[in-house]
C-alpha cells in the first residue's frame, strides 16, 4: 500500500508540530509521522525533573501560539509539554505514531520522494510518496557517548543524561558528570544538591551566564551588534562570577552570541554549579584518559574512584540513516550543510526543521521558511 501526500514530515518534536502548524495555516495537505508512541518524546521521556527552558518564553514561541499570559517567565519542562499538546489540539495535528522510516529517496522519474517504513506494532510495510519532504526528526535523535578506554568495563553505573531524572537516587555515591554544557553543569548541581560527592569534566572553554544575562544580550541583539552585545555580557558576566579560570572553567575567545551563532554552541546558564565549584561542593576534572575498574584516569595524570558517571555529551541526527540522497542538503553528519539562516532548504523539496542548533527560536524560523517556500511552488504551478 502506497500513499501520497504534498508533505511528509518526519518527526513529531517541536520542529515537526511548528511545521505542521504553518503549512495548516495554509491548508497545505501534510503527513506527519513519528517512531515514538508520542509527540516531543524527547521533552516527555528523556529530560530530567527539574529542568526549565534556559530561555524566557518570548523566545521559546512556536508560530502563531503564545504562552499564557500567567505562564512564568522560564516554562518548566512539564508545562512546554502542556502548551505542545494545546498546541496540537489548536492546530489539529495528527501525527501517526510508532513508524520507523527505513529509507527514503527522491524519485527522478515520478519527481517525488518516495519511502518505505515500517509500523513497528504491526511490522507492516508502509510505503508514502510526497512532492516535499521535511526532516524534522531532530538534532537530538539519539545518544552521544564518546569512546573511551575501559569504559565497557566499568564497575559502577554508566547512563547517558537522557536517563536521568534526578540525583535523589545518587545519595552519597561517587558521581563523576562527563560535559559542560547545560545539561552537565545542571545535573551536576541536581547531585550535589541530593548528596552525591560530584565531579564534572570540563574539557572545553565555555561562557557562563545567567539566564537574564542571556535575555538581556537576545533582547539587545535586535538593536546593537553582536560583538557589542557580547562585550557587555562578558563585562557583567566577570562581576557575577569572577575569575572562573583558577577552577578549571576558561572562557572561549568569542563572545557567547558570537560564539552560538558561529558554531550552534550556547552558553552554560548557571543553575547555581559555579557556587558549589566555589564552595568545593563540585570538584572540577580535566579530560578522561582511561577507565578500569571503577578508576578514571585523567589527562593530568589524576585517578579517582567512582560509582557512577553520567555522560552529558549530547546526541547525533540520525537522518543519514533512513534520507538515502540528502547530499544537497545535510553533511556527514546528518546536519545542514549550509549555516544559518540558509540551512533549511536542499534540492528536488527537501527541507529540514530544527537541525541548525538554534533551539525552538530557531524552529520557529525553519518552520515559516519552508511553509511559506511550500506555498510559493504550489501556487505558481
């Protein structure tokens, strides 16, 4: 059985409902499908529990739905989840939940995209074809943990931060949090705050802010340049934190707006870690040599024992898994080719929704861009 659509979108997260959502506004017929049993799986099941949106919510808007006016200013996760799911009711999106694209190509001969997935309940074969084709499956499809000698041998736990939900379960253990970012720096905080004896490696130069530091400098953005924005935060930046250096936290040599929109990569808002740090509550580690055992050696030579270690390293698309021709759009690596603002479109109707490291901002953008490039084919044919 083969169905056709104008659009498949693949992926239900935020980038393939905004996506839906704007094409619906034109009444641009649309299929969206998801390998997971649910919409923005990655909000609902693999997020910890005291996470927020690092951004205030004027920058965390999907198209043409705001936030309750009594919604605070930073969304806990479980009420972006409430608003997603008032956002699928509004918009009438219907994903359908549970396939697994396993190939997908464009088809010179009848100008379309044709694929094949599988139900994954049933394991029966479902075949689409569409005139336009939209990767929305994510940036964050699955799990980054880098290699590491020993590391299969480990004696205690080893978890990626998409398991973990809280340190509660970590009272009093040796903890050892691998990554800097966000996540890292906040699940650190979430250890030490429960009890655990907390380490985090810090293998890379980053910014550390607050989060209405990071308002300031996006709200000045609009009117000033970034590198002027950016001398201003790392001004304010010094007076809140200090030298950060003597703890093992350096700065990059770009500022942190520069920085995002040169590589994708943010700034750390601080949660409250660089006090711990401070206090010796969260001992600051190089980059790992080697495991055995349950002992991590460290570039500088430095061994300790530990129960656990949460890796806090990211994820990587999986879209070269299944888009079989996607050269004209994605690398090697399963992300856009070109830099933002001119990543979102390839040839033949490819587009791609939320890969540019931009964050929901960035979706917003993706998702108006393709929905109003659809539109304009459409109507001149």
């Amino acid at each position: 059985m083969e169905e056709s659509t104008v659009v498949l979108i693949v992926g239900a997260g935020p980038a393939g409902l905004a996506t839906a959502a704007c094409l619906s506004q034109h009444s641009i017929p649309y299929i969206i499908v998801e390998r997971e049993d649910c919409n923005a799986s990655l909000w609902r099941n693999r997020a910890y529990d005291r996470l927020k949106l690092h951004l205030a919510k004027e920058f965390c808007e999907l198209p043409h739905m705001r936030y309750p006016e009594d919604a605070p200013t930073y969304i806990p996760k479980d009420q972006f989840v409430n608003y997603l799911d008032n956002y699928v009711d509004c918009f009438n999106i219907r994903p359908r939940y549970r396939i697994a694209f396993e190939s997908c190509m464009y088809d010179e001969g009848r100008k379309c995209w044709a694929s094949m997935a599988r139900d994954i309940e049933s394991m029966v074969i479902v075949r689409y074809t569409a005139k336009f084709l939209v990767v929305a499956s994510g940036e964050n499809s699955a799990e980054n943990i880098p290699v590491i000698p020993g590391l299969h041998f480990f004696l205690g736990e080893v978890i990626h931060s998409s398991r973990y939900k809280s340190g509660a379960t970590f009272t009093g253990k040796d903890v050892l949090v691998v990554g800097c970012g966000n996540s890292g720096m906040e699940i650190a905080y979430d250890l030490a705050s429960h009890g655990a004896n907390t380490s985090i490696v810090v293998r890379s130069p980053v910014h550390i802010m607050t989060k209405e530091l990071i308002r300031l400098g996006m709200t000045l953005a609009k009117y000033l340049p970034l590198g002027m924005v950016d001398t201003l935060l790392v001004m304010l930046s010094n007076i809140l934190f200090g030298d950060l250096s003597k703890h093992g936290i350096m700065r990059p040599k770009l500022g942190p707006l520069v920085l995002k929109s040169n590589t994708g990569r943010s700034a750390v808002i601080d949660v409250g870690t660089v006090g711990l740090i401070k206090k010796g509550m969260i001992n600051v580690l190089g980059s790992i040599r080697k495991i055995k055992d349950n002992i991590v050696e460290f570039d500088s030579s430095k061994e300790s024992a530990f129960d656990a270690i949460v890796f806090a390293t990211g994820y990587k698309s999986t879209a070269n898994t299944w888009l079989k021709n996607g050269e004209s759009m994605l690398n090697d690596n399963g992300l856009p080719k070109q830099r933002f603002p001119n990543h979102w479109k390839g040839a033949n109707g490819l587009y791609c929704a939320g890969l540019a490291k931009r964050g929901l901002a960035g979706i917003a953008v993706d998702a108006k861009n393709i929905a109003n490039d659809i539109v304009s084919i459409v109507g001149s044919e």
